[in-house]
C-alpha cells in the first residue's frame, strides 16, 4: 500500500514540477498577433471581390487563420488553394461550388466594361467598386480603368440599367503565352 | 574522448535509428517530402531528443532509481517527452510561425515519435552514465536529421520526376528507402563498440 | 586591363562553356552578292518593331508619305519611330498579322507603293565628327534604329551611357546556321561598317574596340581588316566557329574573358555589344540622313531554288522575297486539293527562329534570315507531332548549355511548373539559343518548355504586381471611406447640438408656442433686412440652414399652428428671395443645397403622403424647368395646395415647405442661362428619377 502511495506522489511530484514549468513556458513564449494572416493575404489574388463571403482579401486570410475552409476564393482558383494548403499544412481541396467563377466567361482573366451609351451616370457602380477602378461623377458617363480593374464584376448587379458586362482580356503580345509545339526545334543531319 | 566520439559516429552511421533500427519511420515518411519543412522537423526533433535523454536519465538516477521505482520508467519517459515537446512547441511557435505552421500535426507528434522514447529506454538498457546518455540522444537525433534531409532531397526530385504510374508517391518513396537503408548498412562494422 | 588587350593583339582568346557545332549551311547564299529587289506593291509597317513601346501615329489614312518620312514619333525613351521605307500612300491603318511566334495581329500601317521611290529632304552630313553627342544621338534615335542582331534594344538608349566604356565590342560573329546577312553586308559596305563604329567611337569613347567575327567568313574578315587597317583601336579578332559565339554574353566571355554575373548588363561591366549591320544603320542615318528603312535578309533553305541575300524595305511581305528568289511549295502537283497547310517559312534561323503565320508577315527590323526547308532538310518543321520521349539522364544538355545551366534541372521544374525552383536554377539567363535541344537524343524541345516557363513567370508576376495594387487601391478606399464616415457623424453631431441650442433658446425665451412663432416672425424680418444688404449668398446658406432647423423640429413641437406658421413664413422669405436678381453661380449652389434638403426630408418625415406630394411637386417642377410654361406655375402650385388642404395641418405644412421648395426651384432656373439650363435638364433627368422612385 505505501509502496503505491510513493508511487503516486513521486508521480505526482513529477507532474507538478513539469506543469509548472510549462505554465511558466507559456507566458515566457506567448504568441501575439498571428503574422500567418499576411502570409496568407499576400497568397490571395486581392480582387477584393467579396466571392468568399467576406469583405475584402484581408477578413479572408484572417478566417481562414481562425479556421475558415481555403476553398472559397474563386478568382485564385486551384492555384490559390494549393498555394494557401502548402502554407497551413492542410490538404488541398476542390473549390467550393457555390463559389467557382461563372463558366460562360470562359476561365480567363475578364475585366469590367461599361456600355457608354448606356451609363447615366447613377455613381452606383463607383460605391460598389472596391479598388476605385470607375471614373466618374454623378450624371457624368462613367468608364472603367481597366489597369486596375481586378474583374470581380461586384459593379455589374448594382447598375441600374445593366450598362455594365464583364468582358475577357484579349490576348495581346505582352499577355500571349507560348503554345507547345508551335514551332519545333530543329534537328539539323 | 575517444568514447564519446566513437558513440556519436556510431550511433549516427552504423546504429542509424531510421535506417537500421527502424525507429521513427512515421515523421521519416510524413514530413520528408519538402527540404525546408525536412530541416524544420530535424531541429526539433534533435532538440526534444537531447533535451528528453538528458531529463529521463535524471529522474531515473535521482527520482526513481533511489525509491525503487523502476517499474514507472515508460510512464515516466512519456511523462518527461510529452513535456519537452510542448515546450519545443511553445518555442517554435514563438520563433518561426511559418515553421509551426509547416510542420503541423507533426511536432505534438513527436511525443509519439517511438525514437524518442527510444533512445529513453536504450539509455538505461545500456547502462549509460549522464555524458553519453546525452551524446547517445544527441547522435541518434542526428542521425535521424542526417537521414531525414537526405531523403526529403530525394524526393523533391523524384516530385518532379517521370516516375512511372504504378510507382508514383508513396510507393517510390519507400523503395528509396529500402535503397538508403541497403546503403547504411554498409557502415555496418565502422565502428567496433 | 593591359593583360586583356595583351591577349588579344596575340589573338589569343578565351571560350566560353558548351556551344554547338551545327552544319552551317551558309554556302547556299554566302557566295552570292546582295541583290536589289523590284518594290512591293504594298509595304506592311508595325508600329511596334523592337523591344519597349510603339510610338504614337502622325499619319491618317489617305496620306501621301515620302521616303524616308517619319510615320510615327516617340514619345517615350523606349520607343523608336518607324518610316515610311518608300513613297506611297497610306491605304489603311488596322491590326494585322506580325512576325511574332504568336502570330499575334497587331496594329500596322499599310502603304500603296507609288513606285517613285521619292525620297524626303535629306541633310547629308560631310563632316560626322564635328557633330556633338547629343546631336548624334539625336540622329541614332530619329532615324529609328533598333538592336539588328535579334532583341532590338533601342540603341539611341544602348549608347546614351555615363559610365566609362573600356571595350566597344561590334557583334559580327553572326553564328546561326544558313544566315549569311551580315557576312554579305561586311564584304560589300565594309567602309560604311567602319564608319558607324567611328560614331559609335566618338559617342562612347571606348578604350578599345573590337569586331568579334567566326573564322568561317574569310572574304569578310579579309574587307574588315582591309578596312581597319589604318585605325589603331579597332581589332578584327577572327573566333574558332562555335554556336552560339555571337550570343551577347558569350561573345564577351570569348574577347575579354569576363564573364557578365547573372542579373546585370554589360554596361556595368563597361562593355557595349553593337551589332554589324546596327553600326551600318547608324552611318546611314548619320552621314546620308537615310533612316533604318531597309535591311539584308538572307533567303534561304532549300525550298527556295535562288536562295541569295536580298535588300529588304522593312514592310515587305514575306511573300514578296519568296516569290523573287524562286520558292517552290512541295504541294503544287495538287493543286484541285490545295493543302490545309503552307509548307512551313521560318523566321530568323533555323535554331532561334519561329514559323510564322502567313506569307504576308513584313519584314521588320530584327528579321534577319527568311528560311523555307524543304522536308527532307528539316522534317521537324514540317510535322507538328513533337517526337519527344523520355529523358534519359544522358547530361549532354548541361555540357553544351552557354549559359552553365542545368537543362535538365530545368526540364524537370518547368513541366512540373515549379517557379521557385526555375529562379533558384537561372532559368532568366537561359539565352534561348536552342543548344540544348539540339544534342539531346530524346528530342525533347527544352528551349519551348523554357520559353513557356518564362512567359508564365513573366505573367505571374505582373499578376503578382496588380494584386499589390488593387490591395494598395482597396486599402486606401477603405481608409477613406472610414474617413468619411468619421467626417459625417462629426458633422451629424455638430448639426444635433446647434439644434439642441436652438431648442434651447427657444424655450429659454418663452416656453410657450407663441414665442416660438415669434421667433420664427423675427427670424423672417432679420432675414428680409439681410437680404436687402446683397448678403445673397450668406443669406441663402443661413435661410437654408433654418428651414432644415424648423423642419426637423416642426417633428417636435407639439404645437401643430406655430408649425404652420413657420412653414408659411420660411415659404415666404424663400419667395422673396427668389425675385432679387440673383446670379446664376449663386442660384446653382443654393438649389443643389435646397435639392438635398428637400430629399432629406423626405426621407426623415414619416408621413407617406407627404412624401409623394413632395415627390410629385418636385417632378412638376422639373417638368416644368424643362419645357419652361411660366404660366402654368402658379396654378399647378395652388391645385398641390388644395389637394393637401384637406389633411391635417401637419401634413399641410410640409406639403407647404415642399411646394414652396419646388416652386423655388423652378424660378431659380428661369433665371439661369438657356444653354446652361438645357445641359443641366438633361443631366437632372436620370437622379430625379431614381429619387422618385425611392419615394414611393
């Protein structure tokens, strides 16, 4: 009986010196802030456009730091999502349907385009952008800068008469990828 | 002098703990497929176990040894390991958040790395005094990072490798770790214990 | 330094890692003098022929040009301007299909060739040394030169340089199989060579000048050294043939022995690198005045029967060159079944070049080599099929890499998109220069892999970059409006407290509601007597800011007459207001300012009706403003006035306020200017309707 009372306290003994030195760990080594969140931010496409269900790139990257699923940022895409598992050390998943961009665009980048014509100049689709990439002022005719447009077409539903569409970026010799195979390299005899 | 060295040499080539004791195999396979998360894992690894060979042969010599307890080492060991680990955790978590982040699962996992509690228990079957139960814990960790970069090397290569269909993964992977472990054994009389 | 030069007058020379040995194939045009072409009947300019931007137009379609005339200007250091390589005129300004392995359109201008050949007025300048250096480099880039080698730098930038040049190396190796361009140029137009680098001496002052050129050249090394043989500085060094000797770096690392670090230019290390036929452009355009309208192009290959070197007007189709020097197309037996495609035309040489789309691709700056293979010379060109298998680990890639890569590295990292791993590799100093694929005996194309990993990080990074903007954009807008909401419920508080001191002073003065109604009579005097001092603008902020003071607390006294009355009496003072001449300036302030009251308090009063009616007054009055029926205003206002007078006093006088706000409106814009208040109807248009809407 003594033998296993010793026991007990060497153990216990043991255990309270340990956890006292863990306590005392834990307030030496905590942790402030979570420098994870930029990491995060600076792996996401910054289209700000809200898709994810947040507000912005940023309340993205700081949920998915509390624990959000990484598969809801439809302009990033697959790539994103592999990039952001790589980092956390999580398994890559398919995108969210209910976040995957619109398929009848066409799976390349598109930007923002206002039908001039038809604008009246209503100031709606300035609020609604997030990167300030519209010009113009009330009853002015508005148009996009499409250099900084980030296309995530949140300007299209609030425009009251549809003079807004979101159109594919043409394919010019500074975008233009190589396509295998097109020339062959040469085997001289 | 000349003992400890040739612990060291002999506990990091000839008695390799992954490749010819076959302990620690799980991080070995789980944490070995990019170099950096590789180096990462080997750090705290190597810490936890020089740190957890150095306390268990404290409170087996002091605590246990003296009352008779002997029967308590495993649960005691566990006691000591889990201990060192979060606190390793603790640490890393302080220091390098990517590095947590990398590692993952993995570093509360070292609790469970039978290396650990490995190198623990051969202390005291071997009969080391406090010196080498702390270069036997330090060569065995380094043995083990030796190894463990190697291989997340390797398979860094064969990532982007044509490895044929049937082959590709985790199938490739073990087999070059039969091949590291056929290479190890070559080291095999090195070192005369 | 001295050791270099040392070395080199001992012809002595270094070399550089790997390289290839190809056949040449240069006999099939080498032998041949260059022959003129008759003109095109119609020239094809891209805008953009060179590395940097193309420069704005000058021209329309319609115009008559001249040779020699500038059709577009920079307005950039980084572009160059093109011009018009014959007299014609400019039949059409549109996108259409340019040498570039896209095959990409891309905007061209179209000349008509008259067939005159009339050339602009020239200066030709007797005596280049007296020029200064600003002035010739001012020449360099008005004619429009760019790099001839195959980049096309803008060279008015390459030779506009500050630090000090110890070596002018000229470019003359000209090592791409089948390419005889330069070779020919030396042999025939050494002396006009020389003279380029004599400017290009006096430009950059170079402690030395050496002309790298491959010993399989003899004529043109021989009319070189011919050509130098007076001239101390410059020396022809003749280099062992070796692919790709005549690669920038490469050619550095052969006559000096440096070797340019990764990342850098060689004019850190003080060299500059000019290619032959730049420095031949460059006399042309400083001496003769002749911009960089035309160039040697070697055609070549056997499907050509006269493959032979040809002066080229830029613009030129390809098809032109082809048809003068006798290209057969293999298909021509089956002509009823025309074949789905042309047998293949290579731009530039058969190693770095690229197939291009259709015959009538110009010719631009940077085309030097016009190659049409037969099948049996080049089956590779002619099926698309790659015949690549696997890797076999043989290394022979890495020993022939100029670069000192590691080709297979690379492969590896490219197919599996790896871009970390490719810049850690120096996959951006890889030259394109196609050695690696040419030894390797699986046929794997290891340059295209290279050549799409780059575009790809390329364009990684500019999404890279835009991101960081829209972040920075997004940020910033985020702060502004946090900004704004703060400056808005600042004001909100200050316009809650002055009422509260309003209030205040009101009850102070009587607490009953006939002083308030007092008060608000007084007010309406003061106001009267203001007014009459011309404090116009003043005036109307302050009237302004007591109607928005008496409708918010007409919500809170109880007292339903006092309100009426107040409401009357602001009607009032606004109508008076309304009859001084008041400047049209000072009109549009105070009925954008009205504007928004009036929408404030449709929205703040409860009331449903008293909404509409607002709305409806508000639409009459546009309405009105509009077509301008002066007469019917008033009668429209009394029919509002005894549809509400029904309701409640409450009502009423909000119906009051609202009207009187419409009919006040509509005044101020009689007084405005015609033109003016047909610009402004327009525009009122789209936000009265919506706010229309709004209210109901």
């Amino acid at each position: 009986m003594i033998n296993i009372l010793i026991a007990i306290l060497v153990l216990g003994f043991i255990s309270a010196l340990f956890g006292a030195l863990l306590g005392y760990a834990s307030v030496r080594f905590h942790v402030e802030g979570d420098p994870i969140v930029e990491q995060l931010d600076a792996l996401l496409p910054q289209t700000q456009c809200g898709q994810c269900g947040y507000p912005g790139c940023k309340p993205y990257a700081e949920a998915v730091a509390n624990g959000e699923a990484i598969n809801k940022c439809a302009p990033g895409g697959e790539d994103t999502i592999k990039k952001i598992a790589n980092l956390l050390g999580v398994d890559v998943e398919p995108i969210d349907e209910s976040h995957e961009l619109d398929s009848t665009l066409g799976n390349g980048p598109t930007v923002a385009f206002i039908i001039e014509e038809d604008c009246i100049g209503c100031t709606k689709c300035i609020q609604a952008c997030p990167v300030d990439a519209i010009l113009g002022a009330a009853k002015q005719m508005h148009t996009i800068i499409i250099d900084e447009c980030t296309g995530c077409d949140l300007c299209v539903a609030p425009c009251p008469v549809d003079c807004i569409e979101m159109r594919p970026i043409p394919e010019t010799i500074q975008n233009w990828q190589w396509d295998l195979n097109k020339i062959a390299v040469k085997q001289l005899d | 002098m000349t003992d400890y060295l040739l612990l060291l040499i002999g506990t990091v080539l000839v008695n390799n703990f992954v490749l010819v004791q076959f302990l620690g195999l799980c991080p070995f396979m789980g944490v070995s497929s990019r170099t950096e998360t590789a180096i990462g894992m080997s750090f705290a690894t190597t810490f936890v176990m020089t740190l957890a060979s150095l306390l268990s042969y404290l409170v087996t010599t002091y605590i246990l040894a003296p009352l008779n307890l002997e029967y308590l080492t495993t649960m005691s060991f566990i006691l000591v390991i889990a201990v060192v680990v979060q606190f390793t955790e603790m640490v890393v978590h302080k220091t390098s958040s990517s590095l947590y982040r990398l590692l993952g699962i993995f570093l509360p996992l070292i609790t469970t790395n039978c290396a650990v509690l490995g190198v623990a228990l051969l202390n005291l079957r071997l009969e080391h005094n406090f010196f080498e139960s702390i270069v036997y814990g330090f060569g065995a960790a380094a043995g083990f990072s030796l190894v463990l970069i190697m291989f997340s090397a390797m398979r860094e290569k064969l990532a982007n490798a044509d490895v044929p269909t049937p082959f590709k993964g985790a199938a490739i992977a073990m087999i070059t770790a039969g091949l590291m472990s056929l290479a190890f054994m070559g080291f095999s009389g090195l070192v005369k214990l | 330094m001295e050791s270099i030069i040392e070395r080199i007058l001992q012809n002595k020379f270094w070399n550089f890692h790997g390289g290839i040995h190809p056949p040449e194939q240069k006999t099939l045009t080498s032998g041949k003098p260059i022959k003129q072409l008759p003109l095109p009947k119609q020239l094809i300019l891209p805008l953009q022929q060179h590395i940097g931007r193309q420069g704005d137009l000058l021209v329309k379609v319609g115009d008559k040009v001249l040779k020699g005339q500038a059709l577009t200007q920079s307005s950039n250091p980084m572009a160059v301007p093109v011009h018009a390589p014959t007299s014609g005129t400019i039949s059409a300004i549109r996108k259409s299909a340019i040498a570039h392995p896209s095959g990409l359109s891309e905007l061209c201008i179209f000349i008509d060739v008259d067939g005159d050949d009339t050339w602009k007025t020239r200066e030709i300048c007797e005596d280049f040394t007296k020029l200064n250096k600003q002035k010739i480099i001012q020449k360099i880039a008005d004619a429009g030169i760019a790099g001839m080698g195959g980049a096309g730098f803008p060279t008015h930038i390459k030779v506009n340089t500050k630090p000090e040049i110890n070596f002018l190396i000229i470019n003359a190796a000209e090592c791409e199989p089948y390419i005889t361009a330069d070779d020919l140029l030396m042999c025939e137009q050494s002396e006009a060579i020389i003279d380029g680098i004599k400017i290009l001496e006096q430009l950059l002052n170079p402690a030395f000048i050496l002309i790298g050129i491959e010993d399989n050249k003899p004529r043109a090394i021989k009319a070189l050294q011919h050509a130098t043989k007076n001239i101390e500085k410059i020396s022809v060094c003749v280099l062992p043939t070796k692919y790709p000797t005549g690669g920038e770096k490469q050619l550095i690392k052969i006559l000096t022995g440096k070797e340019v670090k990764s990342g850098t230019l060689p004019i850190h290390s003080g060299i500059v690198v000019q290619n032959v036929a730049t420095c031949f452009a460059i006399s042309d355009a400083v001496i003769n005045d002749i911009p960089l309208i035309r160039r040697v192009v070697t055609v070549t290959g056997q499907a050509v029967s006269k493959p032979q070197n040809v002066w080229a007007l830029l613009g030129t189709p390809v098809n032109h060159l082809l048809e003068h020097t006798g290209f057969v197309t293999e298909h021509d037996s089956s002509k009823a079944n025309p074949p789905v495609t042309s047998p293949p035309v290579i731009m530039g040489g058969p190693l770095m070049g690229f197939s291009i789309l259709n015959e009538f691709v110009p010719i631009v700056k940077t085309s030097n080599c016009i190659l049409a293979p037969s099948r049996a010379e080049m089956p590779s060109a002619f099926d698309n099929n790659s015949s690549e298998v696997e890797c076999i680990r043989c290394g022979q890639c890495a020993d022939v890499c100029p670069s000192q890569l590691l080709p297979q590295e690379l492969q590896w990292s490219a197919k599996a998109k790896d871009h970390q791993q490719l810049n850690k590799l120096n996959l951006f100093d890889c030259i394109d220069c196609g050695a690696c694929a040419y030894v390797c005996p699986s046929k794997i194309p290891l340059v295209q892999y290279y050549r799409i990993a780059k575009a790809e990080i390329r364009q990684q990074q500019q999404l890279d970059l835009k991101a960081e903007k829209a972040k920075s954009r997004f940020e910033a807008r985020k702060l502004r409006l946090e900004k704004d909401k703060n400056a808005r419920e600042e004001k909100h508080k200050k316009a809650a407290a002055a009422r509260k001191i309003a209030m205040s002073k009101r009850s102070a003065d009587g607490g009953s509601a006939s002083s308030a109604v007092a008060a608000a009579l007084a007010r309406v005097k003061a106001k009267k007597k203001a007014k009459s001092n011309d404090e116009l603008s003043v005036f109307s902020i302050e009237k302004a800011e007591s109607s928005s003071v008496l409708s918010v607390s007409s919500d809170e006294v109880t007292d339903e007459k006092s309100q009426v009355k107040a409401a009357i009496a602001r009607a009032k003072a606004k109508r008076l207001a309304k009859k001084d001449d008041v400047s049209t300036l000072k009109v549009a302030n105070k009925d954008s300012e009205e504007k928004e009251k009036t929408i404030k308090t449709v929205k703040t009063v409860d009331d449903k009706k008293a909404k509409i009616a607002a709305a409806v007054a508000k639409a009459k009055a546009k309405a009105k403003k509009e077509q301008q029926p002066e007469q019917s205003l008033p009668s429209s206002n009394e029919k509002e006035v005894k549809a509400t007078s029904t309701k409640t006093d409450d009502k009423k006088a909000r119906i009051a306020a609202a009207v009187a706000k419409a009919k006040a409106k509509a005044k101020a814009k009689k007084t405005q200017e015609k033109d003016q208040l047909a610009v402004m109807s327009n525009e009122a248009h789209a936000p009265f309707k919506s706010s229309n809407e709004e209210s109901e």
